[in-house]
C-alpha cells in the first residue's frame, strides 16, 4: 500500500504525507470512503494519525491502541509512536524535524486548529485535495444513503428553535454567520439523521446560520426525503460541495463564527482569505444538556439496553463451555441488541476480548486473532445501541469459571472506583477532571492505574463520544474538560489491564442531576448485573458492598418487569445481596 501512496506523493510533488483519522468534518468514525489511514497503514484502531516520507513512515496513536498497533503494524515498515509517554516526539514536532520540502495533506481532513499550528511552525505546507483518489485504487465512494427527519417527540426542540438559539450567540459574538461542519453538529441542528457512517446515524453536510436565513449544504437524493421539513424550518437545501463557493459571499465587512476545532483547514482557509473568522462553538453545550424528551428516550432504551446486555451474560455464562470464540459472541451481543424494539444499530464496534486480549484497551477480534472461550478467567465485553432517542454504551466483565486471585481483586478495585464516582456529589462548577481520581483511588492506593480517561461524554443518538463533559485528570487535545451540568451524559469506566494476563473494565452511563442540597450528583442511566462471581469479597469495602447492593436492587426492579420468569429468576441471584 506504501508503494502506491509514495509513487502519487512523487508524482505531486510531496516529500511528506500527513494522514490524520478524518473526513472533510472531523468526525471521529469517518465512512468508509476516507478511512484512508486504515486502508495504507493496516491498523484498524479508531484513532491515529500517520506520516509518510519517501523512506519513512511514522504512526501515532494514543494508550488505548499500543498493544493493538504494535500487533497490527508488525511487518508493515511503519514506526509506531506512542502518544504521551516519555521521549516520544509529538507527530509535528517530528514532522518539523523529518521535512526535507514539502508537507503535504488533504487539507479538508485537517482541522484549521491543526492546519494554523502547522503553518505557524513554518513548514511548506500544500493541499493536495487529489492525491489519494491517485494512491487508492477502487476506493470506496461516498455513502449514498437518504438522510431523515427526527421528531420533535425524540428531539425535544424543533430546528426553528435552535436555529433562534444559535442566532442568540451569533447576536453575542457580533458574527453574521456560523458554519457547521461537525455532522454530529448538523444532525443535532437540523433534527435530521442518516446512515453515511457506521455507528453513527448521520448524513454528510455542512450548515451555515445567518441572521435572517440557513442552509443547509447535502447532497439533493439524500436530501430528498427532508426538504418539505427543511423548508417548513426557514433552511434552503444547496449541493453538499457547494459551501466552497457559497462563503465567498463573506468579506471583510463580515465576521463568521465557527469552531476551529471541528472547522476544516480548507474551510478555514478560504473564509479568512476574505472575512473575518471567530473561533466559537455555538451547539456543543446545547448538544451535550439533554432535554427532558431526550432523557426520557435515553432512560427507556437504556432499560431496553440492559436487558439485551443481561441476556447475553446469561447467555455466555450458560454456553462458556461450548468453546465460543470472541468473535461470535460479539455478534451474539449485537443480535440480542438488535431484536430490541427502537434498535437502528450498534454505536460502536463491540469489544470482545477473553483473557490476555481483554488487556488491549481497544480491542478488535478478527479472523487472524479469534480465540476460543474457556470456561474459566475474565471476558471483557464494551458494546452499545444506538435507538429511535438514545444512544447507549456499557461494559461488563464476566466471569466464565474460575478466575485467579489476582484477578478478583483488580476486578474488585474496579468495581469499587466505578460505583464511588457513580455516589460522586459535588458543588457545581465541577468539571470531570475534578473527580476523576474519585474512581481512580482504589487502584493509586495500591500502585495501579489504567492509561485512559475514566468517561467520555455521550450523544443522543448521535456520537458514543461527544464533549465538552468527560472524567480525565490529564489535559489533552480532548474536548472534555468542560463544566458538568444537569442532564449530561457521561460514561463511568474505569479499568485495570495487565499485558499479556487479563483485563477488566466496567462502565456506566450516568446522568448528572440537581441534588436537594444544591450540590450536583449522578443518576445511573445503565441497568445491567455486575457480575458478582468476579468480586473479591475481602478486597471490597463495606461502602462499596453498600453501593453496590443498592445498584443491584434497583437493576432487579427496573429490569425484572421486562424479562420472562426464567429470567427473572436468574437476574434475582445475580442481582442478589452480598
């Protein structure tokens, strides 16, 4: 694949290639069609970014990914760089370092925060908007697939009013436009979704917000069942590609707001070659507060969620001696999702890894690494739905028999983190990065730690990951520092992994509430058993058994009305008091 990709970068002039995980709107699952740095590296993680020179190739990913990349990247000549730890150069500053001439990318699948620091570096840097459809023979095409409107049942809000909300901020700021080119951010807008991107229901656009108009930027076969919605709305439907004209409206009389951070270099780029550009984000908070239609849909899937995920525990607990490998029990999972009413599709790829391969953070069984399950150890299983009004994302580790010593008490510390951030109460203005050790505490007491954020931020039938509310001390390029706020909904996941032995993580989805003493706390949104057959008891607390039992109870009576009565009485004695 390298071949092919340094033959075009020759022929256009390029002596380095920048390949970021990206499309033309930052998304974090790009569609097949721009999975580019999947198709020439080999690594099939969700997150990387990869330099290419005419005798040198460099990947960069982050912890979740190491064990993966190293396996996935053997053989292929690229380097591996892992992301933050000691003496691993930034991939710019290697860049900066490595650059003989020209740096080149595809200007559209860089963000103008990236394309500006670049620049400010004082690389060459090129657009070179061609020069991969040259490399990748038989690349996808763009996804073709009808966009859809979304009822104000599900939405809460109806475009008109959001549209007067973002104008609200456009008035704050003193802009004449905003530019939206997050599709997570459109679909939110528009009240519309898609199926351009696995996992994710969106459609390919851009939006733009004016002070008396808006548009929306699709192409016309996909738009065609939305445009009596969109118009009934005040927005007019122009072709999808048509934005790069269509800002050249702008001038230096005029300011536009965008968020830099999601807005393409190329966009970028073209607006301050004539206007005037203000780096604001008018619908990630808006996005990220639910309403209460919005919280009513995610409660009732997540009911719905847990019974899927507690019949495949069932399941796998029952059938563990039947040799079944990771990768059919990963389907198993999305079957039983699936057969759930409102269920359009899984919002991320399910993690299935038994024993050493639930210590790779990010794992992906495939037809090269699929194992048996033996009846006996830990199966980690990190799976979600995405419904008609909610998106869901939970982990359990299960135990399939016998599990060592030393397992049940990294399972035990686990839990025990999971369940006091979950108790968590905190003043408001709290933001995640204040709490994060709360669930990391039981493991720093005793020299342990897992290299990931302990939650991320979860859309409404929109992205499994979206911001500004995540858990993680460490400041990153991550949007998830920002202020905790009733009717968000964050992930609560934190893990042990040990190379080579055994992983655990369980994770929650919880809902941030008002408390009555004015402090803030949270409310879980998942119902499923924690498998208590993993619990070391001795290493657990008496608050955590307290926690726990509580949780258990209240799994017991959300679930059991929704269940037969053979599996009512299997959830009784998982659920039991301990």
């Amino acid at each position: 694949m390298l071949k092919s990709l340094r033959a075009a970068m020759a022929a256009a002039g390029a002596d380095m290639f920048l390949i970021p995980t990206a499309d033309p709107h930052g998304s974090e699952y790009p569609g097949e069609h721009y999975k580019v740095r999947r198709h020439f590296s080999g690594f099939t993680g969700s997150a990387g970014t990869m330099a290419v020179t005419a005798d040198e190739a460099g990947l960069w990913t982050d912890g979740r990914y190491f064990l993966q990349a190293e396996r996935e990247l053997e053989g292929s000549g690229i380097t591996l760089f892992k992301m933050g730890q000691s003496g691993v150069p930034d991939i710019y500053d290697w860049a900066e370092a490595n650059l003989k001439g020209t740096l080149g990318a595809d200007f559209r699948t860089l963000t103008a925060a990236e394309g500006k620091d670049l620049a400010n570096r004082g690389v060459k840097l090129v657009d070179f908007p061609g020069l991969i459809d040259e490399a990748w023979e038989n690349r996808p095409p763009l996804s073709p697939e009808p966009a859809y409107s979304l009822g104000c049942e599900y939405t809460g809000r109806s475009t008109a009013d959001k549209l007067t909300a973002v104008r609200k901020q456009m008035a704050e700021q003193g802009a004449d436009a905003y530019i939206i080119s997050a599709l997570e951010d459109g679909a939110w807008l528009f009240n519309i979704r898609g199926a351009d991107v696995k996992y994710l229901p969106v459609a390919l656009c851009y939006g733009i917000v004016e002070k008396e108009r808006a548009y929306l930027f699709m192409d016309e076969k996909k738009a065609a069942p939305i445009m009596e919605d969109m118009a009934a709305a005040g927005v007019e439907v122009l072709p999808y590609n048509g934005i790069y004209s269509f800002i050249s409206r702008y001038g230096a009389e005029h300011k536009v707001m965008a968020p830099l951070g999601k807005l393409n270099y190329r966009l970028y780029l073209d607006l301050c070659d004539r206007s005037n550009v203000i780096d604001y984000d008018a619908i990630s908070l808006m996005k990220a507060v639910k309403n209460d239609a919005e919280l009513k849909y995610s409660r009732l899937n997540h009911l719905k969620d847990g019974v899927a995920v507690s019949r495949f525990i069932r399941w796998i607990k029952q059938n563990a001696h039947k040799g079944i490998t990771e990768m059919q029990a990963g389907e198993k999972m999305g079957q039983l999702r699936r057969e759930q009413e409102g269920c359009i599709d899984e919002s991320f790829s399910t993690i299935c890894g038994y024993g050493p391969h639930a210590a790779i953070v990010h794992y992906s069984a495939n037809a090269d690494t699929d194992i048996p399950i033996e009846p006996h150890g830990l199966l980690l299983v990190d799976s979600g739905g995405q419904y008609y009004g909610g998106t869901t994302d939970i982990t359990r580790t299960i135990s399939m028999g016998p599990v060592p010593y030393e397992q049940k008490v990294g399972y035990t510390l686990v839990l025990e983190g999971m369940l006091a951030l979950m108790d968590a109460k905190f003043p408001k203005g709290c933001a995640g990065y204040h709490l994060d050790a709360i669930a990391r505490m039981p493991l720093w007491q005793r020299g342990m730690d897992y290299n990931h954020g302990t939650g991320h931020g979860v859309g409404c039938m929109l992205s499994v990951h979206e911001g500004p509310n995540g858990f993680r001390w460490q400041k990153t390029s991550r949007s998830d520092r920002g202020e905790l706020m009733p009717g968000m909904i964050t992930s609560d996941e934190p893990g042990v992994y040990v190379e080579n032995q055994y992983g655990v993580r369980i994770e929650n989805l919880v809902e941030c509430v008002e408390e009555e003493n004015g402090f803030l706390g949270f409310r879980s949104l998942t119902f499923a058993p924690i498998d208590l057959d993993a619990v070391d008891i001795d290493t657990l607390t008496e608050q955590g058994r307290e926690r726990l039992n509580r949780y258990h109870k209240e799994v017991y009576e959300k679930l059991s009305p929704l269940m037969t009565e053979d599996e009512r009485e299997w959830l009784k004695q998982e659920t039991r008091e301990i």
